[in-house]
C-alpha cells in the first residue's frame, strides 16, 4: 500500500494570519499618522497602534 504522504527536501509550515494582520495593522496605524497630523483622528492612530501591540 503506498503511503499518502509526500516527503519533501524542504520544510513546510503550517500557514499562519499573523503576516497579513500585521500587514493590516500597519496600514491602520500609518492612515492614522496621517490622519492625526491633520487633525482629523487621533482614535485611528491609536488604534492601529493598539492592533500592532
């Protein structure tokens, strides 16, 4: 019986949503930096800020 899993030369990780939660967080909290040396929302760069931590 042939055995179902493949061995590769490699290793291969699980895959993870952190990259592209960090990816988002960092976009809320440079929009927000933008936004707060505006005047505009000082509650967006806090909370990108507060996604990032």
């Amino acid at each position: 019986m042939a055995d179902a899993h493949v061995d590769h030369d490699y290793h291969l990780v699980d895959p993870s949503p952190w990259p592209i939660m960090g990816a988002f967080s960092a976009f809320v909290l440079a929009a927000g930096f933008i936004m707060f040396m505006h005047d505009m929302g000082n509650w967006v760069f806090a909370l990108g800020g507060a996604m990032l931590i």
